[in-house]
C-alpha cells in the first residue's frame, strides 16, 4: 500500500495571540475578604488573644487570625485601628491602620496611651502614638517570619525576638517582652531604647525547674514564657504556660514561685483556692494583669477561670471568673450573671482598667467579654458574630481557613482553624457551617462523648482543626488536630460505617484517636496503639488526611514524623516514617529512599494525596515538608511499597519552574500542601514561598501557576488577572475535575482570609479552523492518504481531546495523537510549545473511484472551544501513472551534489550514496511537487525534462507536474565556492534589476 503525507503545520504563539484568545488562568476571590460590622456585639473575632483599655474607654482588641487590631469606642462601635488584614511587615512611619501586621498576639498600653502590639510572626514590637495613630518598631529585627536570639546590650531595634506573646510597660516606660520562642524575658529601657534579658536563660529547657526561688531571674530555666505584668512596685510577675506557674521578679531582679505548682495543672474545681497561691493549681496560665492595688489576675486557660491573687502575706488565691468548664450549649455561657457562673473556653488575655472593671479576652469563645466593677457580673462586650452565615460567600469573614477540600459537585469546604468550623460554598456561591458550633472543644477531662460526638455535626467542638477531605460519597473527613483525634461527617440520607464506626446521617462521630498525645517511652517513642482500634490508638499533632476509594484513611502526624493509616475494618498501623525520628540528613542519604516506607524517615509530613493511575491500585503523595520535598509511595511487587521522592531537591530555596528539569532537581521551601487532578497532575503550596506549583503528570514538568515568584513573600493582589503574577499567601489548596477534565484550582489565601478560585485551562490552537475542509490529493484506489489537524496548547492544564466521532463515508479515519499520551496534550514549557495531531487518512478500497466525504467532530476541556467541526473530502482512482527523476552530474564532481524529493512522498533521490527512490506511481491527476535540494557548496543551476520551464534557486527550487500521464524531470547541481552558494542568486536579481531600470 503506498502511503503519501501532507506537511504538518505549526501555528506561532505570534499569531495565537493574533486571534485574541481569551485570557486563562484568572484569579478570583469566591468567599472572604468582607468588612466587620460596625456593632462590636455583632462582630466576628475567631480566636482573640488579647484585650486592653486606655483611660478614655476605647478597647482594643487584638485577632491574629485577621492580622489586625481593633478598637472599641466606649459607644460600643468597632473599627480598624492597626493592620490591613492582610499578613505581612509594613508601614512603619505611617498610619496603623495602612500598616501590615502578621500574628499580633499581645498587647499594652502606657501611661500616655500609647499602643504596644507583640506580632508572633513578625518577631517584633509595634508602637502606636496616641495622638498621631502611626506605628513604629520598638523591638526586633531583620527577617520578619524567622526568629532568633541576639541583641542584648544593644539597640532594641536591632535585637532578635522569636514568636513574642505577652508585653507590659511599667510606670516609667520600660517595656517588658516575653520573648516566648526564646525562653526569656526581654527588658527594653524607656531612656536609651537598649535591650537586655531579664529573666531566663536561653536556650531554655524542655521540661525546665520552674523558677529558681530566690535566685537570679536570669538563671531560671523557662520552657513557655507567654504572659507578663508590672506592679507599681516595679515586680515583674510572667506566667509559664508549659510549667503550669506564674513567677515574681522583684526589683532586684530575684526570681521566686507567686503562684501554681510546677508542672501540675490539677483539676477544674479542685485548684487551691481559698490558699496559698503557691499550692494551688494552675493550668497554662496565659495572660496575667495588676490592679492599682498589686492585686494579680491569671488568665487559668485550661481550666478555665480567671484566678487572682491578693496582696496579703499569704497572697491567697481565688477564682473570681468562672465555674471551670467550657460552655456548651448554655445560652450566652453565662452572660448576665455573676461571673463565678460565668463558662469561659481557654482565655488568654486580662485587663484590669482604671475602674476596676475586668476585660477578658475569652479566646476559644471568640468574644471580650467585661466583669462589671459595679456588681461582678459579666456580659459580652465584643465578638459573637456569625462573619456572614447562610449569604454570599464573598460577604462573609472566614476565620483563618486553612485547609479546603472539593467534593463531586463542586462544594468547597473551608475549614476554619481559628473559627474552630467547616464552612461550605456552594455552587450558587452561598456559604453555610456544615460541621462545628463555632466555639473552641476541650482537650483535657472531657466528657464522654467528647465535643459533641455522636450528635449533628454542626453542634460539634473543634480544637484546632488542621485538615479536612471528602470521600467519593461526599463525606466529610476532619483532623482535630489539637484534640489529637480524627472525625467523620456523614453526609448521606442513612447510617454509614467508616472505620468500623458507625454514623447516623448528619451525625459526626471519631474514627481515630482517644483524644491522648502519645508520648516518647523508655528508649523511645511506643506503638501508640499500631495495630490494634484506630479510636484505642494515640496520636501526636496530626495535620493531614486523605482517603483512597477503598476507604482507607491516611493521616500525617507531624509530630511523629509519620503517616499511619486505618484501613476499614478500624485497625490502625504506620504506612511510612519511623515514629518520633525526623529525617535530618536528607540532602545527604535521602532518609530511606528506595525502601520499604517504614524503613524511611520523614520531617513534620504536612497534606496527602492520593492517585490511582489503574483504578485499582493508590499512590500516596507526601508533603514532607521539613526535608523541603514530596515524597511519593507506590505498590511494589518485592516489598509491598516503595517510597521515593518524586519532587524537589530538598534545599530550602525556590526553582526549576519550566526549565524541563527532573521534579527532583527543582526547589521549593517547605512545601506543606497537596492536591492531585483526575489525569494525575500534582498541585503543591503552602511552606515559606507563596506560590502553587503544579506538575504535570506526563511531561513531569514543574510549573507556577498561582502566585508571584518574583514576589514569595507573598500579600494580596491580582483579583479579575492573571493568577501567575498575583500576590497569595496561600497554605491549602484544593482541585476539582469535571467529567471533561476542566480543572478549577482552589486556594486558602490564609494570609488575606480569603478563599480564591483559579481556572486552570488549557488554550488550544487547533489548525485549521473549525469549519474548514480538508481535502486530500487524489488517491490511489487500494491506497491511502494523510493529513492532519494540528493541534498546540498555550495554556496551563492539559488540553483532552475527546468525542471524535466522524459521520460519513467509513473510508475516513481520525486518531489523535499527543506525544505518546493518547488524547491528551500537556502544557507547553519556555523551551517549546506542546503539540500533537489528529492524524487522518483516507484508504479507498481498491476498487473504488469517485470523491468520498465525511464529517469529523470532537470536543475539548478548553472553555473558549469546546467543539470542532471539520468536512473530509477525498477523491479515488484506479489509474496511476509513473513520474522519473534522474540528476546530472556537476561539473568536475563527478557526484550530483544534492537531491530530490516529492509531496505526495514517494520520490527521494540521492544517488551520490547510490541509494534512495527516483520515480514512483502517482494517482492519476495528482499534482507532485518535487523539490531541489543542492547539497553544501553546490547550487542548483537547472531543470530538465518537464520541469525545464520551471523557476530556479540556487539553495532551493519546486517544481509542480501534473500527473496526466508518464512523467520525468531532471535537475542540475553546479559546484560552487561557500560564498557563491550563499550569494550567486542575490548578485544575479541585482543584475536583472539594473536591466529593469
């Protein structure tokens, strides 16, 4: 069967853009970013941490979550008083509310009501004047998101903090800093601005020995230093949440037990009160404040109250907030009664203003709420809020969603980690809680069933949730991570068993974990329960979930460096890591590559996720995100499974985005969250760099497709654009594949407190144009003919080819073909554009003659061309005749110094090797085109035969013969030097155009 091919065109980028394509790839906001109501009772505050009041009655309020500081004016209205919203380090000199702020956390006034704001993630200490609203640093330096240790005796400005909480000022001005990360208590002098350690040693101790009584404050050895206060006496009193104690630093700087016993948090309701402070107990004492008459109150957080201790010899203590449990399902946790009835949910924050009255920064409650100097009743003063329940998403606050997850129809689940919920976006772009009330759970003595086990969803208490994913039946998977356990939502119309657990419809329920840290034994880290009921089992802090369509659940502990996995009968085991042992050589043996996965050792594992290349069998993808790589685990036939690495070279830096490197040889520092499309394609974000990559499942191509990589500090911008160049301060992510493959990436703009939408597409450049007609050269009965449509992809995601159907006349065929991928075309990189074809071909049988038609149609994933339309023509023949070439010897060669070829192919005549092909049948009427080719430092001087009168080149020449009957043709190649090849045809038009003058 001869076969002949018609030439393969390419289209430019040049001229895609020619035809105003559409733009792809655009960012969204699609929940989040709303203002707060301007009534501090309505306002939503997930999570503050701290409450102070100047001596004109405003509050203010400082909400990590938000990056922001508000102010309650004494008429109850609240506003923006520092912060944009948006984390982030900027504005110094300017106005407080244009500043950016990242984690404020603690908060003092002074005298002079000047503002002092410890920011967690900054490592810093902010001031704002009283009079001019603008903001300064008081304290730190250098790199805001990376703490450290230095500075002392020098500037305060030029210092190193790391992750301070608590500040004070005292009477003359000098500030306080528990340099919480640190261990320490940092001193700043009002005069001269220098900065000094005043208590603690650093580094500090893991379990430390309390505080030294009666020795130097610099001695002691502190684990958690978070909260501090000034008396008018100038005592320092700060509270060490690891070591359940508050410490006293007289003037003299000598350090002695106030309050608490070491290392014994003791029991709601059996804590010393009524006696000595020193013997009572105290359970991570947080926020700590000092009444005009030295009287010190403790925020008890775990128990939770608030304690004080009065100024008699004995320094007796009391509960003056608090009936030590959290609230439930009491209306208003005890508002409106005296505040020993009052429920509280780990607060840590306390001020006691200049009327005596008490502001509590009820934390886990999300509100401030006031006990009244007046008659000791408490009321709520700030937060409650619903941040925008049952409207538009975009008109509603998120309280620092962290981890999302996409189920079959294209809900998104936020989950709320400061707003201690999972809130669901509909496809109508509505927004609703689906699984907690909203109010912090309870980790410690909790009552059975524990945070709302057992009963609806949406009543249930979260501790910290740091993970979240669905099912293919569109249940809902949670990781309370703080409360060490992992949950199930059932979302179907009848009781479902997940784990051997089972759940009534709405209900959720514990699939794994009792709610126990396991902790390090005699030699090391213990089973935690492998092996035996995933719900008898301990786990650590566990961050991410995924589930394979088996049903098998794998979480990540960061904390145990491992990932376990409860398969569906209920029984738990470790799937890789060895427990409690962190890779810290991965750059150089790569921690167990290679092998069985527990054999290997990983660092602080992050997201998961799954992949079934078959159907049937599950790879596991695994954000190692302290070796700074993804590892990936897979069947094996020899040792069941197999990890590897399959991307990033672990160094903590950022690189090899389209450079058509290996995934390991690219970067990228603590990748921290994972998503995979239905082809396969891996999404990674989250760590230190603002971005999210992607790589492709085919090409292993490494790309950016959300964030700036000229810009990975991150902030927030590029809303209506392009996703690439805009600014994300992203940790979790989430993909949606629709039955075409189209593919909306959703990001957790944790930064910005947003949810944002990227429509990853493809941009296909099909040639020709649908609606054309391709039609083939008159064929040979018995034989066949090619052509084909081109087709190229300029955009992000896969471009699929699907629905080829052609309709017609069977002797047409069409079968795409994309570099060994079938109907799928990958992106294109910088080093070149990702092509592949529908191939065609028209087979008459042998008997046949006449013209032949057929209609082609298909379809794309690309939103702006969905479908195309072709019609195939073809005409056959049953005669042939023979078309003959030869090629004249040059002169002095001895050899014909180039060749011959034809389209149809058929023809290559390259005699110098005595070789190649030169005559061949052609259909009747067919037009061949045969080309010269002169081979180097020859020319083409001349045709010959039926070609005589055609034009000549000297580097390349055509020739067009009609096939009506027996043909031949011949060419002539003259030796020439290299300069004349090159330029005997340009002297030889100037020539010509002198004579035309």
């Amino acid at each position: 069967m001869r076969r002949t091919l018609s030439l393969f065109v390419v289209v430019s980028l040049a001229a895609l853009r020619a035809t105003g394509q559409v733009d792809v790839n655009t960012i969204n906001t699609i929940a989040g970013g709303a203002a707060q109501p301007n009534l501090a009772t309505n306002a939503y505050l997930p999570q503050p941490t701290s409450a102070v009041r100047d001596t004109a009655g405003n509050t203010y309020i400082a909400v990590p979550a938000f990056n922001t500081v508000f102010v309650v004016n004494a008429s109850g209205a609240l506003s923006v008083y520092a912060g944009t919203g948006i984390a982030g380090f900027s504005g110094d000199g300017g106005a407080a509310s244009q500043a950016q702020l990242n984690f404020p956390t603690g908060l003092a006034i002074d005298q002079g009501n000047n503002l002092f704001i410890s920011e967690l993630n900054n490592n810093r200490i902010r001031r704002i004047d009283a009079l001019t609203q603008k903001i300064t640093t008081v304290a730190g330096s250098e790199d805001p998101y990376f703490g450290a240790y230095g500075g002392d005796g020098g500037a305060a400005t030029n210092a190193r903090l790391s992750s301070p909480t608590g500040i004070a000022v005292d009477s003359n001005g000098n500030l306080f800093i528990a340099d919480t990360g640190n261990a320490v208590i940092r001193r700043v002098d009002a005069a001269t601005q220098v900065i000094t350690t005043y208590a603690g040693t650093n580094p500090g101790a893991d379990v430390g020995v309390g505080c030294n009584s009666g020795n130097a404050a610099k001695n002691a050895l502190l684990v958690k230093p978070t909260g501090v206060a000034i008396d008018g006496l100038g005592n320092l009193f700060l509270s060490d949440t690891s070591l359940d104690i508050v410490c006293k630093v007289d003037a003299s700087q000598n350090i002695s037990t106030y309050a608490g016993t070491l290392n014994t948090p003791g029991v709601p309701g059996q804590n010393g009160d009524g006696g000595p402070a020193t013997s009572a107990q105290i359970d991570r004492p947080t926020g700590l404040a000092v009444d005009a008459n030295g009287n010190l109150y403790i925020t008890d957080s775990g128990n939770p109250a608030i304690r004080k201790v009065d100024t008699s010899a004995s320094h007796i203590i009391s509960t003056i907030a608090g009936i030590g449990a959290i609230c439930s399902n009491e209306p208003g946790c005890g508002d409106g009664l005296p505040a020993i009835r009052a429920f509280f949910d780990f607060p840590e924050g306390v001020f006691v203003d200049a009327n005596n009255n008490i502001v509590i920064a009820d934390t886990f409650n999300m509100r401030v709420r006031v006990v009244s100097a007046a008659d000791s009743t408490i009321a709520n003063f700030a937060g409650g809020g619903s941040g925008g329940e049952g409207g538009s998403a975009t008109s509603a606050i998120l309280g620092f969603a962290q981890t999302l997850a996409v189920d079959a129809n294209e809900n998104i689940f936020a989950l709320e980690t400061a707003g201690e919920r999972l809130r669901k976006i509909d496809t109508a772009g509505n927004i609703n809680t689906v699984a907690g009330s909203g109010v912090g759970g309870a980790t410690l003595n909790c009552a059975q069933p524990c945070n709302g086990d057992g009963g609806p969803a949406n009543a249930a208490r979260f501790v910290g949730p740091a993970g979240v994913t669905t099912d293919p039946q569109r249940n809902l998977y949670i990781v309370d991570s703080k409360a060490a356990v992992v949950r199930v939502v059932n979302n179907q119309d009848g009781p479902i068993t997940v784990a051997g657990i089972q759940i009534d419809p709405g209900a959720i329920a514990t699939v794994a974990g009792n709610g126990t840290v396991c902790q390090p034994g005699t030699g090391g880290y213990p089973d935690c329960g492998d092996d035996g009921p995933a719900t008898s089992a301990s786990l650590d802090i566990p961050v991410g979930i995924a589930v394979d369509a088996a049903g098998n659940i794998y979480i990540s502990d960061k904390g145990l460096h491992t990932v376990r996995v409860v398969g569906t009968a209920g029984n738990i085991n470790t799937f890789a890591g060895t427990p409690g042992q962190a890779c810290t050589t991965y750059l150089t043996d790569r921690c167990g590559d290679n092998r069985r996965p527990t054999s290997a050792k990983l660092n602080s594992p992050g997201g998961l996720a799954v992949f079934s290349p078959d159907g049937q069998t599950t790879n596991l993808f695994i954000a190692d995100s302290g070796d700074n790589v993804i590892r990936e685990i897979k069947p094996d036939p020899e040792f069941s499974h197999l990890i590897s690495t399959a991307a990033f070279n672990g160094l903590p830096t950022f690189g090899g985005d389209g450079l058509g490197l290996n995934p390991t040889e690219a970067s990228m520092y603590a990748p921290a969250y994972l998503a995979v499309d239905n082809l396969g394609n891996l999404y990674i974000g989250g760590g230190f760099n603002n971005v999210v990559r992607r790589i492709d499942a085919f090409t292993h191509e490494v790309s950016t497709v959300a964030g700036d990589i000229t810009n990975l500090n991150g902030g927030f911008s590029g809303d209506g654009g392009p996703a690439n160049p805009a600014l994300i301060q992203n940790t979790g992510l989430a993909v949606f594949s629709s039955p075409l493959s189209v593919h909306d990436l959703f990001i957790a703009d944790s930064g910005s407190n947003r949810i944002r939408k990227v429509n990853l597409a493809p941009v296909g450049s099909i040639f020709p144009a649908s609606g054309s007609t391709i039609a083939f050269p008159i064929t040979l009965a018995g034989g066949s003919n090619f052509d084909s449509i081109s087709v190229d992809n300029f955009g992000v995601d896969d471009l699929v080819i699907s629905n080829v159907v052609l309709s017609g006349d069977p002797n047409f065929t069409a079968t795409p073909q994309c570099s060994g991928n079938g109907n799928i075309l990958p992106p294109s990189s910088q080093f070149g554009f990702s092509s592949c074809s529908i191939s065609l071909e028209f087979a008459p049988p042998a008997d046949a003659s006449g013209t032949f038609t057929a209609t082609l149609t298909f379809s794309t994933n690309d939103s702006a061309n969905p479908s195309y339309t072709y019609t195939l023509t073809g005409a056959a023949t049953t005669t042939s005749f023979t078309l003959s070439v030869s090629m004249t010897p040059a002169a002095g060669s001895g050899a014909p110094g180039g060749f011959i070829t034809s389209s149809p192919s058929g023809i290559f005549c390259f005699s110098e090797f005595q070789g190649g092909t030169c005559s061949a049948d052609f259909p009747s009427g067919t037009m061949v085109t045969l080309s010269a080719f002169p081979s180097s430092n020859f020319a083409h001087s001349a045709w010959g035969g039926d070609c005589e009168n055609a034009p000549v080149n000297p580097s390349f020449s055509t020739c067009n013969v009609i096939m009506d009957q027996a043909r031949s043709a011949s060419a002539t190649f003259t030796f020439v030097s290299t300069y004349d090849a090159h330029h005997s045809w340009i002297r030889k038009r100037k020539r010509n155009h002198k004579r035309w003058r």
